[in-house]
C-alpha cells in the first residue's frame, strides 16, 4: 500500500509527538484543567476537517445529485456517524466535542469561553475574522488558522492527508501516552476524559484509522504527484494571509520540519530570528507547489535560531528575572 510510503516519510515526527514530554506534565487537576481549556479548540477544529471532507465527498445540498467516488463518501460517512453521533455508555448519543465538553465539567474546567466561541461562530459570516479576533491565544488562533488553510485548499487528498496522519492515524498512541500519565496520578476524577481518550483510542485504532488511510488510497489512486505531496508531510507549509504570530511555525521547526510559510511580517519576523524559511507569494500556486516539493526532503536542522525558542532556556531566564525582582521588594 503506498500510504506505508507516507507513513515512512513522517514517522519520525509522528514519534516525535507520540512521546511529547506534556504528557508527563499534567500532574495536577489544575494541570488537566489547563491542557482541556485550550486542547478543546483542537477537538472543534478536527471536526471542521471531518465535515471539510464531508462537503467535498458527499453530496451535502439540494437537490441531491450522485457523487462521483462513492466508495469515498462511504468512507468519510462511516467515520462522520461515530464522530458526530456516537452512541457511547448508557445508550446516549452524542458527538465527541459535546463529550469532550461534559469532560471538563466533570473536573470543573472553564467551558463558558469555547461555548462563547461557538456561539459567535454560529452567528459569524467571517469564520477567520471571528478566529482572529477572539480572546484566544494566539498559538491557538495560529492551529485553527493552519487547519483552515488546508480545508480552503479545497483539493480533497490534502483535507484527507491533514485528518489522516495529522490525527486519525496519530491520535491512538498520543492519547494511550496521556491515559498513561493520568492513570499513574490516579486522576480518578477525569473519568469521563479517560472515557473519552479511550473511546477515540478504540475508534481510531481499530476502525477509524484503517478506514481513513482506505480512503487517502481511494483519492489519491495511481496519482504520483498526490503522493508525492503527501510524503512531504516532513514539511509544515502555513499560507495565513494574517497572523499576529505563527507559533504553528516554530513548532514546527522544532518537530524537525521544513518550513514554507507566506510572506507576511509576522512569519518572517520569525524567520529572521530561526534561521530563514522559504517564504512564498500565496497567491503563486505553481510557487508554493516548488517550495513544498524542494523543501520535502529537508529535516530543518539548519535552523540553529531555534535555541531562542527553547522551552527550558526561556523559563530559566524568566525565573532568574523574577527571582532577581523579588530579591528587591520589600519583606
């Protein structure tokens, strides 16, 4: 099967964020309650990919007409039942982010902001500005931002490419690494998280993945340049036309990625300072096409500007600084 070929081309990324270091970090309900307020907008935007390939697969309009790839609507459809309308225990039916929402009741995490946001969203005729606009944090807005540009991308392999090996296929060994950690802190008051992890565990391992990685199969055929660009996964590629800073970008640099990002200030305020991305007119297709193609082979290790970013260096400094205040402030 050629998707081994693209899982080849990433599993060292994948590894990557399979083994994160926050897994062992969630050490406190606080800690979990932390990760859940911002973790959310990630479990929103995997369902804006889902109903993305919905759209782009199915026929979702009236009058209703056939589409052309059943076997790939069949696909999409099957998961988009279980994502949005699962029956899970005690017969109730619900979508994953609803369960993920009663999640963090459960332990008393904040749920009025992202409820906020998708009330304004409802509402909006601008989803991006909405995005931008709101109270969020800014790495958050660049995720959903990056998430958005494949979707607008509006080329069904790629939608496919982002939900498949980004999530579907990645999500069981991330989430068993997270149920791990809590188990070992007995977290028993996350009951309903670990229910959820588990659930998304047992979906995505064992029906999910398989059927999404069927479906790349299906849309991608006996197409090499679709495959060729989905063995670039190596390589992050963010086109936002606005970004007050891409955060997205220097995660991945970290992760050991290729960039190519638009040329706004914000991207190449970063790219000074890490060490130089290709920076691309997002309105040159045949452009940005050369850029991800080149740059799919790299593995960004010559971005040696990433030390300004690292996590332990800049908490240090941080706390030397605030140790140095308090040192002067009255007893």
């Amino acid at each position: 099967m050629k998707t081994q070929r693209v899982i080849g081309a990433i599993a060292s990324t994948q590894e990557k964020l399979v083994t994160h270091k926050i897994y062992n970090r969630i050490g406190s309900v606080d800690d979990l309650k932390l990760f859940m307020e911002n973790h959310i907008y990630a479990v929103w935007d995997f369902m804006s990919l889902l109903k993305g390939l919905q759209i782009n697969l199915t026929c979702t309009m009236k009058p209703w007409t056939p589409v052309e790839n059943t076997e790939a609507a069949r696909f999409i459809n099957e998961i988009v039942l279980e994502e949005e309308t699962d029956e899970i225990s005690g017969g109730i039916v619900t979508s994953h982010f609803e369960l993920y929402l009663e999640s963090m009741k459960e332990i008393g995490a904040e749920t009025s902001q992202i409820n906020n946001f998708i009330s304004v969203i409802k509402e909006s005729s601008d989803y991006r500005k909405t995005i931008n606009d709101f109270n969020i944090h800014a790495d958050i807005k660049s995720f959903l931002n990056f998430t958005f540009d494949i979707i607008e991308s509006g080329e069904s392999h790629k939608i496919a490419s982002a939900f498949t090996f980004g999530r579907e296929n990645v999500i069981p060994d991330m989430f068993i690494g997270l149920v791990k950690g809590l188990n070992e802190k007995n977290s028993d008051i996350a009951n309903k998280f670990v229910y959820y992890l588990e659930r998304h565990i047992e979906l995505d391992g064992d029906d999910h993945g398989p059927i999404a990685l069927k479906m790349i199969e299906n849309l991608c055929g006996d197409d090499e340049r679709k495959w060729e660009i989905l063995s670039s996964a190596s390589c992050l590629v963010s086109m936002s036309e606005i970004e007050s800073f891409g955060i997205v970008l220097v995660e991945g640099a970290s992760m050991g990625a290729r960039i190519v990002a638009s040329d706004i200030p914000s991207h190449r305020e970063i790219s000074e300072t890490i060490g130089g991305f290709d920076m691309v007119d997002v309105n040159d297709e045949e452009g940005i096409e050369r850029s991800i193609l080149s740059n799919s082979k790299g593995d960004g290790s010559e971005y040696s500007g990433m030390a300004n970013f690292d996590w332990v260096e800049i908490t240090s400094r941080y706390v030397k600084m605030y140790e140095k205040v308090i040192s002067k402030m009255p007893a």
